[in-house]
C-alpha cells in the first residue's frame, strides 16, 4: 500500500517498525544472508523485500531469525504477497480472523 494511502496510524506503526536501528541492522544481515535470492523460493528476482517471518502486529520481534528476504512485485513469484494474504493482513486488516471451533473426536 503506497504511504499516501495509508491512514496516520498506520503511517505512525510503520514509522516505529520500520526505523527501528535494530531492524535497520538485521536486515541488512539478512540482505547478505540472502545472496540476491528469495529465501522462499530461492529464484533470483529483482526486488526482494526484508518480511517478518511473525509479524510484529503478533509479536514477532526484528531478530535475525524472524527475518528473510522474499520476492515481491511484477515480475516475481510474489512471495511476500501469497505470505500476506494468508495472515489476513496484520495489524492494516478490517477482517478479524477467527479460529475455527474444535470438532470432538469420537474415535481415535
């Protein structure tokens, strides 16, 4: 989502998350780490984008083993999209996920 399309709360988490020095440092870690490739599905793309494996709108935290660099954007797999999609968009989504209720097992 382009930064004028987003609502000031959203521009204000992204600006805590995003220039945090912690994160600063790790991704570029992570960038060498990754070698140019996507850490998904190890195809070279052009551009590759530093994704929090847990979010940190679920309280994933910056740390090396959190990160990894996927593929986004025309041309590419689209990684990071099919990753984002399936976590129901963060902390940005309107739609509240819920777990789906238990079925009992009547036999094992």
């Amino acid at each position: 989502m382009p930064w004028a399309d987003k609502t000031p709360e959203d521009q204000r988490r992204d600006t805590e998350v995003y220039r945090d020095p912690e994160y600063k440092r790790n991704r570029e870690a992570v960038k060498r780490r990754a070698g140019g490739r996507c850490e998904e599905c190890c195809h070279r793309h052009g551009r590759l984008q530093c994704d929090h494996i847990i979010p940190v709108s679920r309280g994933g935290t910056h740390d090396l083993a959190n990160l990894r660099m996927v593929c986004a954007g025309p041309g590419s797999c689209r990684c990071h999209e099919k990753k984002t999609a399936g976590e129901g968009g963060g902390y940005r989504s309107t739609r509240r996920v819920v777990d789906p209720p238990c079925t009992p097992r009547t036999s094992w």
